[in-house]
C-alpha cells in the first residue's frame, strides 16, 4: 500500500452481467474503487463480468469447466478438459446434484493466488464463501468477504414451494453448499453486508457477531440510470427484474395480480427482465390465466436498453418475497420510476416510506399487487410524484461511489487490525483448558 492506495483483489465465482447481482456488484464497485486511486483486479468465474473500461481495473479469467453453460447446462465434459483434482470434484459434486462452484472457484483462486505473494493489499471476496478463502491469509493476504444475504433464505422458500419429497431432496442436495458457506464466513474477520436487514439474517443463518459485520448500501450508477422525458411511456406497461421460477423473486404473485390488473386497464401488460422457463410453473400460470399475449420476457439486454425500458414503463415492480437489498428496485428508482414492492427483507430500507417513494404491499399477496398497480396505472400526478421522491433518495443514499468509500475504509481497518480468520478449534481448546483449571 502506497500513499492509501489499496491493491485489491475482488473475487466472483460468477459474474453475468445480464442477470443477478454478482456481476453488477463487482463492475460497479471496482470501478468506484479504482477512480477514488486504487487499483482492483478481479478473478471471475464464468459468466464472466462485464468490467468497465476504467484505468485501474483488470480482469483475470479463473476458468471453471463452465458445467452451467447455455445451451447445454448440466453437461458431461470430454475426457480432454479435465485439468486436474479440482475439475473431479467440480463434475463429481454435480452428477450428485449439487452446486460446486462456489468451492471449486475458491480453491482455484487460492492456487491462483500461491503464486502472487505479495501483489495485493487485500482479498475481498464477493458471496463465494468457499474454503479456499481460508488458506489466503496464509499467504499474506488479509481477506474479507461480502454477503448479500445468506442463501439459506433461498433454500427455505424453495422447500416451502417444493412438489414431493423427492423435489425437497433435490433442494437440500443442491443447497448442501451453505454448510460450507456457514463454516467460512464465521472464521472471517470482517464481513460487509448490503442492508440492516441482512445483517441481523446473517447472523441468525450463520452465526456471524454483529461486531464483524459492517453494513455498506450498495447504489445505481445515477449518471446512466436517470430520468429522459424525451422516451415516450407506454400505456400500461410494468417492468420487472426476475428470474421466471425462483421463488425469492415472487413472479408468479405478479403474474397473478396482472390477470387482475387487466379487469380494469385492458392496456396493462409485463415485460420480464429475465429468462423465461419453458414449462414451469410461471409459463403454466400466463397460459392458465390468458396472458400469452400480455407477458413478455426479454434477456442479454444492454445498460441502455434496460434503461430505456425502464424509463418507457408506467409501473415498475418489485415483487419478491425476499430481498438482502434489491438493485432492481434502486435502479427503477434512479429512472424516476413509479414503484410497486413489497416488504420483503430489505426492500423497504430501499424503497422507502409507502406512498411516498413506493406504494408497498405484503410479498406474496396478488390481490394487494394488483390494487397498487392499478392505482399507479390509473394516476399520472401519483406516478410524477413517486418517480420524482424516489430519484432523490437513490441520489442521497445509493450511490456507488459512497459504497465505495465505505468498502475501502474497511480494507483499512482490516490491514490495521492485522488479523486472521478466526481459529475456532483453538478458542474451544483454550475454553476446554480454562475449564479443567476452574475444575469444571
């Protein structure tokens, strides 16, 4: 470290710049960090990120055997792409119906790493949470990492939403990766968190101590996600952010609430910003309720065409059932859109005071979406109003670069604490012996 100048490495086991919040995350902070004078370096999985072009930022491919590739997820590599034990364990763990990636990018991240002593300040780990994180400050660098939130609550509402006992299974098989994730995140030092609401979750999921979690709110880029009077609105148009049949992210509910919308407003319809999944139980549900011709889902867009959608929308919807913080819903907001969420985890720390900033409603109640949607709808001075509060929130309180400031205070306070990942087997020794001596 030169005159505060940090040199960081920012890990992601994945990065899509198209969908989730991994790859967003990790383009927007690095970039935010290296204009305040550092420089970042970060080792992706694939999908790779989408970096911006900023002196200062790098990206170094880790690549994985990409088993979750489009067209052919879940696919059985050739003979001649295993590399070594780590490939095994990649493939090995997904022919038993889990979810490697996490792990197998943090092992080869490490061994990426054996061979960098001394180039980076601080690791900052981006949700991987994978063993490997904890040979790297063996190495001599200082690590940390950032959870959104913890899976767990992930894992919990798709076993609620499971069909069968066989379905429950599956789920508990895919998600045996948390008990990884737990173990890691509680020998960390310093944990950074996207809300207040997540903090709390994590520690009741992981058992992580409120004194080693620091809560940075995460942004928009306000300068690209902003208002543009000159983009028309469509009649009855809502957007959402959502991937077709994950149920954290509460589609089904909106399609619901659609059927509904349109009893009144004939123009009402949905663009998805998202994957549609054939067959699943959202595309059984807009056949079901008639909606063929009025939900429509687009995916791969870039920056600009979802800004631009976004700002063409009458609505824009949050439905999840749960959200760590909820980018969608700061991005809308940013574009002065008219928002409609729920009160799911954070989004009311987001989203802000109902009818103020966003009419809110209870996740996972169609009835309440669809009486919120068709105010919005219905009412042009209401949507200028919303819009109108709710840009001048995100531009007080999430930007990226406040983020960033914030981050790299605790890269600094890590480097000056000089610690370790917590030895737990040590503690418990040290417990056992006070004990003995007190004659327990």
């Amino acid at each position: 470290m030169e005159d505060g100048r940090l040199r960081i490495a920012l890990l992601a086991y994945k990065g899509n710049p198209f969908c989730g919040g991994q790859g967003v995350y990790v383009r927007h902070l690095s970039r935010e960090l290296a204009r305040l004078g550092h420089t970042v370096e970060v080792l992706a999985g694939q999908p790779y990120p989408v970096l911006d072009p900023e002196p200062g930022v790098k990206l170094t491919e880790i690549a994985s055997l990409d088993l979750y590739r489009q067209p052919d997820p879940f696919r059985t590599p050739k003979r001649a792409e295993y590399r070594d034990w780590v490939d095994m364990l990649e493939v090995g763990t997904m022919w038993t119906a889990g979810f490697p990636e996490p792990l197998t990018f943090s092992l080869r991240a490490l061994r990426h790493l054996q061979g960098r002593r001394g180039e980076f300040d601080v690791v900052h780990d981006n949700q991987s949470l994978g063993y490997g994180l904890l040979g790297m400050p063996r190495l001599g660098f200082p690590t940390l990492a950032t959870i959104h939130h913890p899976i767990q609550v992930d894992r919990e509402l798709e076993l609620a939403a499971a069909p069968g006992r066989g379905k429950r299974a599956s789920v508990r098989r895919w998600y045996a990766f948390t008990r990884m994730q737990t173990r890691v995140a509680r020998r960390l030092p310093e944990i950074i968190t996207v809300s207040s609401s997540s903090a709390v979750e994590i520690g009741e999921y992981l058992g992580v101590p409120q004194r080693r979690i620091t809560t940075i709110p995460i942004g928009a880029d306000t300068d690209a996600f902003s208002p543009d009077p000159s983009v028309a609105k469509v009649p009855g148009r809502i957007v959402t952010t959502a991937s077709a049949d994950v149920p954290l992210k509460g589609l089904l509910p909106l399609v619901e609430a659609l059927a509904k919308v349109r009893v009144e407003n004939e123009h009402a319809h949905l663009v998805v910003v998202g994957k549609a999944k054939q067959d699943g139980v959202v595309a059984k549900a807009i056949e079901r309720l008639g909606l063929t011709g009025s939900v429509r889902f687009v995916h791969g867009i870039s920056d600009a065409e979802l800004i631009d959608l976004i700002r063409s929308a009458e609505a824009a919807c949050v439905p999840s059932l749960y959200e760590g913080f909820s980018l969608p819903a700061v991005e809308a907001m940013a574009c002065g859109a008219a928002l409609v969420s729920t009160t799911g985890g954070a989004i009311p720390e987001v989203a802000g005071e109902d009818g103020r900033t966003t009419l809110a409603v209870p996740p996972g109640d169609p009835s309440a979406l669809a009486t919120a949607l068709t105010r919005v709808l219905g009412d042009a001075d209401l949507r200028a109003r919303l819009g109108a509060a709710a840009r001048e929130r995100v531009l007080e309180r999430f930007t990226w670069r406040a983020a960033a400031i914030a981050t790299a205070e605790r890269y600094r306070a890590l480097l000056a604490a000089g610690r370790d990942p917590i030895d737990w087997d040590r503690m418990a020794a040290d417990r056992l012996r006070r004990g003995r001596k007190a004659g327990v």
